[in-house]
C-alpha cells in the first residue's frame, strides 16, 4: 500500500512515519456508563458470588473489576454479572485514570431527584465532524480477555466482513513465536468464509455476539485532554442519534463538532424512558419499557441556519478574495463565477441527503445524475475550489452544496461549467 502524503495546517507536507499510518483514533480517558452491573439471577444464589459483589460494590471498584474477581473465585459462574438500565447515568472513580474527574463530573452537572445525588443529563461536545468517529460501534463476540471475532466492513462500504485475530506467527523452528510489530494481525474468520450474516452466524444467535457501540465526548468545564466515553448496546438509542447527528451537520455544513453556535449550545445526553419493539422467545412481538439514551440538541435552529448564513458570505469573501490575489480581472468569466456562489436556487426535495463529508465518488456519481461529465466536472471544481478540494472534506462538502443548490437547474449549472472550463481554454 502506498504511504499517504498530507499537508498540514501551515501548508508544509507531512512525511508518512512509521506509528502514522494507521487509521486516526479518538484516545479515551474514563467511561462513563449508562447503567450499572448485577448478579444474575444464578449467581446471585451462589453465597460467596453475592459477597464478593456486594464488597467490590462498597470499595468503588469497577463492574470489569468485580466481574474478573467473581469469574477467579467461582469460575463454573461463566458470565456472573447482567446489565440493569435505571434512569440516570453511573460515575464511578474507578472508571477514570484520574479518579477526581468523576467527583467532577456528579459536582458540575449531578442532580437530586429521590434516588441520591445522580448524573442524569450533560453536555457533550464532540471532537469530529464523522459521526462514525464519535460513535463507533462493530457486532462483536467477546472471549474471557478479549475479543474474538467482530464485524468489519469493505473499504466500499457494501460488505460486511466477520474478522478475527490472525494465529502468532513462529519461527523456522516452529517453537518460537515471532515478534509482531504494530499489534496483532487480523484476518478473516475462516470457518464462515469472512462473511457477516447475523440471521446465519451460531454466536449471535446464541446471543455471544452483540451490537455494542460507544459515544466518545468531551464535557464543558471538565478538565482533561482524552475524551470520555459512553458504551451503549442499544440499536434504537445510535439510531437516533444518527439522526441527530445528520440533521445537524446538514444545518452545519457538515459540521457536529464543537460548540453548535455562538451562544456556546451543546449537543446533551440524557434517558428517556421508551417502549421499545422486542421479539420474544416465541416469535411474538412485544414492546417492553426501557430507559434509552438520547442525544437532545436544544438549540434555536433558526440562529444555527444564521450562523451558517454567515458562513457562507465568509467563504464568498474568502474565495472573491482569493481571485484578486490570483490576477483575475474584475468581469473576467471565472471571477463571476465566485460571485454568483451565493445566488442559491431552490434545492430539490427529492434529491439525496447531503453526506457527512461526501467522497469523491459520491460527488461525481450525483454530478453524472445531474448530466455532467464526470471528467469536465473535476476540471471545474479544480478551478473553483484549487486541486487539494477533493482530499479535503470541507472543500467536497462545498462541492456537495453547490450540486444541491443547483439541483433543479442542471441545464443552468451545465452552462456555469462550461464557462468557467471555456474561460480557462480562453487563457491558456
């Protein structure tokens, strides 16, 4: 594979190194959880199981903690503790490298409504605008240490692959192991051809492979450089939350990071106690009540369309701007071409929801429905936005948005391109 090549914020290049060429990751440093942990129902007849639990309880240890101590002392308790959902979050110090950030947290946004001082909702803000970033989630089969198969899609995004650890390597001898370097390896699982079919797969049916998914968050006014994190299992609570994320990029240009607006708003975490549609034993469908995460944005929707208002007038500026500094004259066809940016034409309803950060081949294959050349299109967008707009995701997000203003004038916007491309072969 290729070492990628990237220009960083100053405009110098950044050479590939040796730890950098691994997908980016968002380093976490505490958890808070969204519940907490119990004895099964056979654990808890077991004398000793109740004991250790009940002491590992009164000490602030972890559930991770007390379920390794519960599974050394009676090891035929495969699985000793189960989830239990309540309606407030659970801070524990033990779940933090730094154990006062937990005080933190319950001291800046706890509440007191029957049950004890309780985290029941906070701010979050997010540190990256891909919502697959801030909430990563996989199926995955956990083993007694870790993991041992999980889903993994295609670098086309279409297929769903069952991954596993690749065995250790050894030696010409056969008796020694080789250093791996960079981690452990990973493969496809031989025993189902590499191919994640929940509907077919004997761990998920036997309910050993699950959905489990985080949100990865920074609090306002809690002090610390990693990000916190919330483990979540339940489909209906990223579900919509996806939503959410999507319906504010789109106000956003493509943005779910940071403050949401000039009064310093944030995205919020709280319970809401749901029905939630269950298939039973039997086959029969029931509706059970559950206390669901939900990600709120309270936030005046018209003041976030504002500031996105005055965002775009910046970046006409910026590009009006940019074109004097290139030598454009004043009339010259492409300099039009900036200035028009902002007339908007009304957007088709029926035209696709713009992406997060749109790839290329989303770009072009929504270019093609519009009837432009793939080809001439990429010309034009090189003139209009520079050549590094198609590695950037803001400058493919711009691209994205012009499509769409122009989505019910194609023959319109054709007739931009081809001015633009024509005012090019003009000075050439």
């Amino acid at each position: 594979m290729a070492n990628a090549i990237v220009t960083i914020q100053d405009g110098s290049v950044a050479q590939p190194t040796l730890l950098g060429q691994g997908p980016a990751r968002i380093p976490t440093g505490g958890k808070i959880r969204p519940g907490i942990m119990v004895l099964t129902k056979r654990a808890a007849e077991v004398p000793q199981a109740k004991e250790i639990y009940k002491q590992g309880v009164a000490d602030g240890h972890s559930f991770e903690q007390i379920e390794r101590a519960l599974k050394e002392a009676l090891p035929q308790l495969k699985s000793p503790l189960v989830p239990r959902n309540l309606p407030w979050f659970t801070v524990r110090a033990q779940d933090f490298p730094n154990p006062e950030v937990a005080q933190q947290i319950l001291d800046a946004y706890g509440e007191e409504r029957g049950q004890g001082h309780r985290l029941y909702r906070f701010p979050v803000v997010f540190p990256a605008d891909h919502w697959q970033s801030v909430m990563p989630h996989e199926l995955a089969a956990w083993g007694t240490h870790d993991k041992r198969f999980w889903s993994q899609y295609s670098a086309d995004g279409v297929t769903r692959h069952c991954m596993c650890h690749a065995p250790v390597p050894m030696d010409h001898t056969g008796r020694r192991t080789i250093r791996i370097f960079g981690g452990r390896k990973t493969m496809l699982r031989e025993d189902n051809g590499g191919v994640c079919d929940p509907e077919s797969c004997p761990e998920y049916q036997a309910r050993e492979c699950n959905l489990t998914g985080r949100f990865l968050f920074f609090i306002p006014g809690i002090r610390t450089i990693s990000a916190l994190e919330l483990p979540t299992t339940s489909f209906y609570a990223m579900s919509n939350a996806i939503q959410r994320f999507q319906a504010i990029g789109h106000m956003r240009g493509g943005r779910i990071s940071g403050f949401l607006g000039r009064a310093r708003e944030t995205f919020y975490l709280t319970k809401v106690l749901r029905e939630v549609p269950h298939i039973d034993e039997n086959g029969r469908a029931v509706r059970v009540p559950q206390w669901i995460i939900e990600l709120e944005a309270p936030i005046d929707v018209t003041a976030l369309l504002r500031d996105g208002e005055d965002t775009e007038a910046a970046i006409m500026q910026a590009s009006m701007a940019e074109q004097v500094l290139e030598g454009v004259p004043a009339g010259h066809p492409a300099a039009a071409d900036k200035a028009i940016e902002g007339d908007a034409k009304p957007v088709d309803v029926a035209a696709p929801m713009r992406p997060g950060h749109p790839t290329l081949e989303q770009l072009l294959g929504r270019a093609e429905a519009m009837g432009l050349d793939a080809g001439r299109f990429q010309q034009y967008a090189d003139r209009r936005w520079g050549r590094g707009w198609k590695i950037n995701p803001h400058g493919r997000g711009r691209a994205w948005d012009e499509l769409e203003r122009y989505a019910n004038d194609p023959e319109g916007y054709a007739d931009k391109v081809d001015c633009v491309l024509g005012a090019m072969a003009g000075r050439a």
